[in-house]
C-alpha cells in the first residue's frame, strides 16, 4: 500500500487561498501565482521527503542566511535589468542604486518591519484614497506563506519575489498617494510616476533604514489640513462601512410618504448609519434619519425631500468615491504649503472660511452659482473691500434680464436704483430710448446701480480682480442663507454676515488709520468707499463633495456635476477588475 502524503492537505490549503485573494486585483498575475502555487507544492513534498531522510550536519544559520541574501540580490539585479526601460523601473533604480545591491525588505530569512509594514499599507490602499491594484492580496499570500515549513530554497524564492513586488508597488503607491492618479482635465486614470523624485525615493530608503519613522507616510499626503482631516475621516470610513454598491429608490414623500420611509429605513440600515431597531422604535429611526441628513450637508427636518432622497439612494461604494475624487483634488491643488491667512470657499459645501495658519478661525454660510450661472475655481488676493458698492451690471444680465424688465416698464430702473449710460459712460435718458428696436443683440448700454440697502451687492464687496468678474459680497436677499442648497446666484459668492467678516479682516490688517469705528462710519455713510489692505492675501474658491473632520466625513451635493465623470471612471475600474478577477 502506498504512503499516504501528509503534505496534500497542506498543498490543498495554500491552493484555496491563492485562488481566493491571488486574482481579486491583479489577473495579470497568472504566470506569478502559478510560480508560487508550485513553490507551495514543493515545500509541501520536501517536509514528506525529509522526514524520510537520514539526519544531515546543520549548516550554520548565519551562512545560510548570507546565501539566501546572496540569490536575492542576485534576483534583484537580473530583474531590472530585463525589465523594459519605464519612467517606474527607473525609480526602481534608483531605490537600489549603489554598488553592492542588498535585499531592502528582508534579511534573507524573514521580512523586516519595513518590509511588514509596506505589505500591511499596500493592503490598506483603499484607506488612503487608492483603490488601485498594488499587488495587495499576492504579496500577503506570499507574507503568510514564509509562516509555514518551507525548504530553505522556497524561502528564498519567495523572498525574493516579495522584494521585487514589494520595491515595483511601494514606489508606484507613493506616487500615487503623493502626485495623484487621475487627469483632473479628462477625469480618467493617469500614471504620474514621472512626479516621483529623487528626494522622494530617498526619503522611501531613510524608511527602509528606519522603520521607527511614524511621519514617513504622512510626508507624502498633501499637506494641508483640511485634506488630512479628510484622509483620517476617510479611513475611519472604510475600517467602519462596508463599500456597497447598493443603490435605493425612493418615491417622492407627497406621493407616498409611507414607502418612502419604509425604504428610507431599510436604506440607513444598508449603508451602516442604523441598525435594525429604527425598525420598531421611531424615535430612533428620527434620530438616525436627522445625523445622515447633517452628514450630507441637510437640515435635520425629518423630511425626505428630494436632497434627502438622493443622498439615501446613494451607495456606500458612491460616497467613498466622492472622498477619493476630494483627495485626489488636493494633490493638484496650489495651497499645499499652509499660508499665515487666507479665505476658502467650498462651493459644494455653501460654505467660506477665514484660515489662519491652517485652522479655520471664522466660517460664514455663503450663496453660490446657479448650475446654469456656475462660480468658476479658481484663485485671486483679495486686495481691497468696498463699503456701499456700487453695482456694475454685467452686460449679460443687463441684455438677457433687465432689458425685458425695461420693456415692460420704464420706470423699472429709477424704481430699482439704476442709472442707463452709453459706451462712453455718458447717462441716458430711459425715455429717450425705442425700446421695441432694441434686443439682446443690440444692446449697446451699460447699467450701475446705485449705492443703499436695495443694491444687489448689499452694503460691502469683497474685491480680488480676476478674469473672471467673480467677488464676494453682501446681499439684500438673506433668506437663501437659511436653506440646505444655496446655489442662486449668477456665479459670485454672497456672504453671510459679511460686515463682521469686513471688520475682522481689516483689524487683522493692522492698518493704524483706519478702525473699526471708521469702518461703520463709512459704511453708515451710504457713500461708496474703498478699503485697500497692507496685506493682501489669496482667495481660493474650490469644490470639494467630501470634507473631513473630527466627527468623520461630510458628503456635499455635487450641484455642477463636476465630480461625476471621475466617480464612473473609478467605479468602472472597479468593477472591470473585479469581474475579470472572477473568470480566472
């Protein structure tokens, strides 16, 4: 009767777990997986033929170990030297570069803490706003693999393609987690590999040398702070929340209150924001219903209006890519080096902040573009603030919605406090005009509006010139400020309180001749009059459909759909891989 192989059963074993994790991201990887699966075989036999062997001489440890750090090196080289020449097999390069190469993520017996915990961050990728195939689940495979029997030629084999594999996809993961791996242009996946420096592989091998360094991954996420609230939010998110790609359809609440929160429940409860209980307790079910809607940027009412309804339709698996096209927005972002002051204006949030020396020291609700009348991103310095302005109609709106006004009623403009001049800036009579010959095509006036309460910019502006004709300024319409979108306006921003932000700003500017008991004075006045800063600093109108802070992550509306060509290109990344991981 033949012996019965005790190594099967073990063989059997690291066969189903390479068939479960090896092709999840990585189908490329067939030749690999098939390589260690034979690895794994051999190592199983060889535990059955040596224990019918007679017992040998051991060979010193330490002369093992400098043989198996030998063949690594040896493996290394020959690798990158048939690797085709790439902007990343030169990183490559350069991480090893010296005359005697040496193993960086092993000491020729067992991994190195570098090299646990690059393998133990590459598996977290997603944490980080990557969800991208750095050989993840093949390099914990082969990771747990150096946990059982192996011959000591096995050993060094997989050690070996743990270095190669680990030096490839640690040098592309910091490239993407520092310079982005999207086209904000295009809204596709891009390779930035290029971006990646000397200075920043040299700053990977200080790691390698001295794993202790806590800072070392934080040094290549962008660093501002608003970005890396985020970033934390964003893990704590993906450790917390399975990343559905459930979706909901709610009715609409007047047409069928009763379904709509029947589905309302059975949706939180999906996407981990409630548990069962809301089922049977409603008080519970107002509780959880309220902080998702805060969370989504909504005044907690309870009712599942049409904002509600769609961030509760919304997948997990949507939500997080909200996070990563914020992330990745960052990365390109200008403001990377945090500046003493300035203002930010998140549009998808309605929302500006006074930042000083990256903390937010004043938040004023705001009035943003129409999706139709959009507020552009861009940045400017803010160089003056104007008291009383008055209104230059842009010619768009003097053409498009004031002249049908004109028409109906020429006492419209003298009603409302305008003022008609010529090209050359000379006044005209409204009267003297044959309104029916005149038509959006030939309009050939320009249109002020005078200073006082009724003026469309209220009683201050906020001034920092651009191509764009955008400014910050007040309102006489206050009540948009009370509602959950605010998207209104015909692209600048209208502010909040905008006076104690008036006062704020030119205390802080230091300017000796001018106090805060001149500032009311003048704006009292009802003349126009203008304030020039000293210190002139940048304002930086963004959009951003995620935010992070203490209390996790806030989603926003993306009113302009800016953001959703970048979200189906990640999702349908996702998926391909997936599927294709599937077939294998």
């Amino acid at each position: 009767m033949p012996t019965k192989n005790n190594s099967l059963p073990y063989f059997a074993n690291i066969l189903g777990l390479l068939r479960v994790n090896i092709f999840r991201f990585d189908p490329s990887m067939k030749l690999t997986s098939v390589y260690i699966i034979l690895i794994a075989f051999l190592a199983a036999c060889s535990q059955q033929r040596e224990s019918a062997q007679p017992a040998v001489v051991e060979e010193d440890p330490e002369t093992i170990r400098l043989e198996a750090v030998e063949n690594i090196a040896f493996t290394i080289e020959n690798r990158i030297q048939k690797t085709s020449e790439s902007p990343l097999n030169d990183k490559v390069k350069f991480l090893y570069e010296g005359e005697d190469i040496q193993p960086l993520w092993s000491n020729g017996d067992s991994l190195n803490l570098s090299g646990l915990f690059m393998i133990e961050t590459l598996d977290k990728s997603w944490n980080y706003g990557l969800p991208l195939n750095y050989k993840q689940n093949l390099l914990s495979a082969l990771r747990d693999s150096l946990n059982t029997e192996l011959s000591r030629e096995n050993r060094t084999d997989i050690l070996s393609e743990i270095e190669i594999l680990l030096s490839y996809n640690s040098v592309q993961f910091l490239s993407d987690l520092k310079y982005g791996f999207v086209n904000l242009d295009s809204m596709r996946i891009e390779d930035h590999i290029d971006s990646l420096n000397n200075e920043d592989i040299a700053h990977l091998k200080k790691f390698i040398e001295k794993p202790e360094d806590s800072m070392f991954l934080q040094s290549f996420l962008p660093q501002y702070q608003t970005a890396l609230e985020l970033q934390t939010a964003l893990s704590h998110y993906v450790d917390s929340t399975e990343l559905s790609d459930h979706t909901f359809s709610l009715p609409n609440y007047k047409q069928d209150s009763i379904k709509a929160y029947t589905i309302a429940k059975e949706a939180l409860i999906a996407h981990e924001f409630s548990d069962s209980s809301i089922l049977e307790v409603d008080s519970l079910f107002i509780k959880d219903l309220k902080a998702f809607q805060q969370l989504h940027g909504l005044e907690g009412d309870f009712k599942i209006g049409n904002n509600t309804k769609d961030a509760i339709g919304m997948s997990n698996l949507d939500r997080y890519l909200m996070a990563v096209a914020s992330l990745e927005k960052w990365k390109y972002h200008e403001l990377l080096d945090e500046e003493e002051n300035h203002i930010f204006v998140n549009i998808p949030s309605y929302t500006l902040r006074f930042m000083d020396d990256g903390k937010a020291v004043r938040k004023h609700n705001v009035v943003v573009g129409t999706p139709i009348t959009r507020t552009p991103s861009f940045k400017a310095k803010l160089k003056y603030i104007t008291l009383n302005p008055r209104w230059h109609v842009p010619y768009s709106i003097s053409s498009k919605e004031i002249l049908p006004s004109i028409r109906k009623d020429q006492s419209y403009l003298s009603r409302n406090g305008y003022t008609l001049y010529d090209r050359d800036r000379n006044p005209v009579d409204v009267n003297s005009v044959d309104w029916d010959k005149v038509s959006s095509n030939n309009f050939k006036y320009k249109i002020v509006q005078g200073s006082g309460t009724y003026n469309s910019l209220g009683i201050v502006a906020f001034i920092f010139p651009n191509e764009h004709s955008v400014f910050i300024h007040d309102t006489p319409s206050k009540y948009f400020f009370s509602r959950d979108v605010r998207a209104f306006s015909h692209g600048c921003v209208r502010l909040q309180d905008p006076m104690d932000m008036a006062k704020f700003i030119v205390e802080r500017d230091s300017n000796e001749k001018i106090t805060l008991d001149t500032v009311q004075a003048w704006s009292d006045s009802r003349v126009e009059r203008r304030i020039y800063l000293k210190k002139p600093f940048n304002v930086y109108i963004q959009y951003f459909t995620a935010e992070g802070d203490s209390t996790g992550i806030r989603f926003h509306r993306d009113i302009y759909g800016r953001d959703e060509k970048l979200r189906a290109s990640l999702k349908a990344f996702i998926k391909e891989s997936q599927s294709r991981a599937q077939t294998l």
